[in-house]
C-alpha cells in the first residue's frame, strides 16, 4: 500500500490543478446538461422532437431552462482551461476524452450560436442540429464510455485526476475564476453593461396634435426612432420555426407606442372556429393544450414589473416551465411579470392587447400562474356550449363578422332556423369579442397583415398606475422580452438575449 504512495504522487503530478478542477466542474456540469438537455428536446416544437413536443412524466420537469443555462455557464470555462490540454501527447492516449472534449468544445461553440441566434436560416438549422447530435447521442455515450474506462481500466488515475485538495497551484485557480468570469460575462452579453445592440431606444417625439383614442398610430414619425432587429426561435410554424422581427419605439412623455413588424407566411384569424357539414358543425380542434393548426396569430412583450437581477441574467428562460404530458407554455415566477398579449383575432379584431401578468405559478391549479389584470367589462368568449356540441352563437349578419370573431353587438343565440340558411362548408368564429373595459384594456393596437409581414402599432400609458403593470418613466431603462406565434396556442418563436426598453428623457 505505502509502495503506491509514490506512484499516486506522481499521477497527480501529470494532471495540472486546472485540469483537477475542471474536472469536478465538468462532472457537475455534464449530470445537469444531458437530462435537462433531453427535457427542453422533448418540449421542442413537435416536428423536431423525438416526443412529439410532449414531455414524458419520467423525464424531468420544471426549470428546466435555467438549470441547462446554468450549467453551461459552469461547463464553458471548464472546457476552455482544458484545450491546452489537445496539444499534450499523453493525453491522447485515452480516446474517450480526446473525444468527449473535442465534442464538449463544439457544443459550446454550438450553444452560444443558439444562444445568440444569426446567419441564414438553414446555416442555424444545421448548427442546431448539431448541438442535438452532441447533446443527446454522443456526449451520453462517450461520457459512459470514458466513465467505465475510468472505473475499471484506468482506476489507479482516478482520484489523482481528481485531486484538487493535494498541491494546490493558485495562479492556476487565478486563470480558471479569471476564464470564468470572460465566458461568462460573454454569455450573459455584457450584463451589468448596458449592450447597445440589443436595445430599443424610445425616441421622444412631441406630442402628436391628434393624440386622442382615435389616433392612426401609423402616422406617427417612426422614421425617428432606431429600429432593433431580433432573430425569434424555437416556436412553430414561419420557416423552421423562426422569424426576423423589427422593432421600433417613440414616446410624448405621456404614452408609449411600439412597431412590431414581422415574417409571418400566412395570415391566421381562425381560433377553434365551426365549420359547417352536411350533418351539423364540426369544431376544427386539433389539440386542446397544444394546438398548431387552427388558432390565430400572436405576438407578445414582457417587462419584469420590478427590476429584476435574475431576468437580467436569463432572460424569459428563468419563467419557463417544463411539465410532464404537456405541451409548451408554462410561466410564473417571481417577480411578477406584465405580459402585453396580442391576439389576432381575441384582441386584434377590437383594437386592443390582452394586458395581463404572470406571478407564481401553480401547475395544479387552472390559472397555472398567468392571470388577467381587471376589467370592469367586455372582453371575449369561446364560442361553444358547454356540452362542446355546437356553437353559442351565430353573427346577425355575415357582413359584420371581423378577422375571425363575431363582435358581441353582432351576435346571436344560436338558433336551429337561422342556421338552416347557413351553406355546407361555411366556417364560423370560434370566438366572440368586445373591447376590454378597465385595466386589461389599458393597451391599445393597430394591426396590418401586408406582403407576408405582421405590422403592430401599440400604445400604453408610460404610468397607469396599476400595480400589475411595468410603470415607465423618461429616462428609464427596462429588461424585456417578446415573441410571435404562427398559429401556435403556445408554441412562440422567442427572442433568445434579453433585450432593454430605453427611454430618452
């Protein structure tokens, strides 16, 4: 035993203190990184994800996200100490973690492209794909392979490699936390620096002369304002389940107006609407927690109400939910989050954006942790009885039917004689829609469908007052985020970095 003292001495020798160390990170890292890896790969849209985009219940479920972010941050230094490593001729001796470093390494490179997505489309796709082949097949096998390896063929370099505790070199802890903090710093993109390409600048404008509720917010001097692009990810439908999206910002000191203009293939109002056969209606579902199909078009934007350091970090990411048997699309958190939620056809067919909040969430209760600031009335229904047999209502007029809904003036009960005169194949809206009275009805829209692009004008206070919304003010900067849908109840192609609301006083 005391004749192995000398040789365990001497492997410690040939694993240098960055490399021991990195080596308890890589280990963490990569026990967080598969499962959580294969989670988010469950939960991504249905065409790419071996689950069909449903995350089975054995798999793990909740944060998933954050705790895959977290753990690259950990890994990224890691691998970075260790490349000196590749040009050391012992250590390619062992295959296994040549191999499981090289591929460690390009999954980095991978992960921050997806990170902060760019480049033609089909070149992210490819990079994407990438990233999975690593992530879910090559890394896991590898990882079990040098692992076996390690435990039987290579035991006795085992706990050397291991070692941090014996013969500590400080320099070499000093470049470790020095690499640290740049990679992570990068990833974070420069957060607590203010990153200019991320923010939209509100340019002030004075106020409009016409500045009523009827205002064609098109006309006001958008060429004014510095236009942000952002590359959205990871939703359903557009083309690979991305599109470019521009935004612009202006403000009078007393309201808020944002352009929204995106890539959007087709122009969708439909959401779960009738259709009409032979032996009565059909209502054209496809999914009750996960529909692609029929549904309308969507675009949100969402502001942490209080400043907050964690979404500073992360982003929309730190709300996220993973949950077993469903589909995409859970949020809560804390703080409280405001969420402005346009609908084309809810929303968009009475000028409005769904004003709501996310706070903490609950996946046992109905809400789940997304909840509706208050109205004082209106707002829209479903269009279907109770029993899901037949539609409520019916228009009192075809003519008065407006981008996908009936509005509530115009509609009737359903009524056996009046639907005799409605033709086979006729569709009729899923929903019928009022414009919201009070709080929820405090964000206002124009929206324009032209030349395969979404267009939204929005207007808000600056200060309503409410506590369930992000109060702005000149001369402000906020943390934001914002998404669009293709017809997706909750697939949204998203904006990866955080992005910031900067208001000039």
């Amino acid at each position: 035993m005391t004749s192995d003292v000398p040789e365990r001495h001497q492997m410690g020798q040939r694993y240098s203190y960055r490399f021991r160390i990195s080596h308890w990170v890589f280990l963490a890292s990569v026990v967080i990184l598969i499962p959580s890896g294969f989670s988010l790969h469950a939960a991504a849209r249905p065409e790419w994800s071996v689950f069909c985009g449903v995350v089975p219940t054995w798999l793990w479920r909740g944060r998933v996200n954050s705790w895959h972010f977290w753990a690259a941050v950990a890994l990224v230094p890691a691998i970075v100490a260790c490349v000196p490593l590749l040009f050391r001729k012992d250590f390619w001796q062992r295959p296994s973690r040549v191999i499981l470093l090289m591929a460690a390494l390009i999954s980095v490179l991978t992960g921050l492209w997806r990170l902060f997505p760019w480049g033609p489309i089909p070149l992210f796709n490819t990079v994407v794909a990438i990233h999975a082949a690593l992530g879910l097949l090559i890394i896991p096998l590898v990882f079990l392979w040098h692992a076996a390896t390690g435990l039987s063929k290579y035991a006795k370099h085992l706990v050397p490699s291991f070692c941090f505790w014996r013969e500590a070199r400080w320099g070499q802890v000093g470049a470790l936390a020095l690499i640290g903090i740049v990679t992570t710093w990068i990833m974070f993109e420069g957060w607590p620096l203010n990153a200019p390409w991320r923010n939209l600048v509100v340019k002030r404008i004075s106020t409009p002369p016409n500045a009523d509720a009827e205002m064609q917010l098109a006309q006001l001097p958008w060429d004014q304002a510095t236009p942000l692009s952002v590359r959205l990810v990871g939703g359903s439908g557009f083309r690979s389940g991305q599109t470019d999206m521009t935004l612009r910002a202006l403000h009078d000191g007393e309201d808020l107006f944002i352009a929204a203009q995106w890539d959007d293939p087709s122009e969708n109002y439909d959401y779960w609407p009738w259709q009409k056969r032979a032996d009565g209606w059909e209502y054209l579902q496809t999914s009750k927690n996960d529909e692609t199909v029929q549904y309308e078009d969507k675009f949100s934007m969402v502001f942490p109400i209080k400043p907050s350091w964690q979404y500073e970090q992360v982003g929309c990411a730190i709300y996220c939910h993973v949950d077993g048997g469903y589909g995409w699309g859970y949020k809560g958190g804390q703080p409280d989050i405001d969420v402005w939620h346009w609908k084309a056809a809810r929303t968009g067919s009475t000028g409005q954006v769904d004003d709501k909040y996310w706070s903490a969430v609950d996946l046992a209760a109905a809400h789940i942790g997304r909840f509706s600031d208050a109205k004082d009335g209106g707002g829209y229904v479903k269009n279907i009885t109770e029993d899901g047999t037949q539609p409520l209502y019916l228009p009192d007029d075809w003519e008065n039917v407006f981008q996908g809904a009936i509005p509530k003036a115009h509609a009737v009960d359903y009524d056996p004689e009046r639907d005799k005169d409605i033709a086979v194949g006729t569709k009729l809206p899923g929903v019928v829609s009022a414009a919201f009275q009070g709080d929820r009805g405090e964000v206002t829209c124009q929206s324009v469908y032209s030349g395969q692009q979404w267009t939204l004008f929005i207007r808000r206070k600056l200060d309503t007052g409410s506590e369930h919304d992000c109060l702005f003010s000149p001369g402000g900067s906020y943390a934001f985020g914002c998404a669009a849908f293709d017809h997706a109840a909750k697939r949204h192609a998203r904006s990866m970095p955080v992005l910031r609301l900067v208001l000039e006083k």
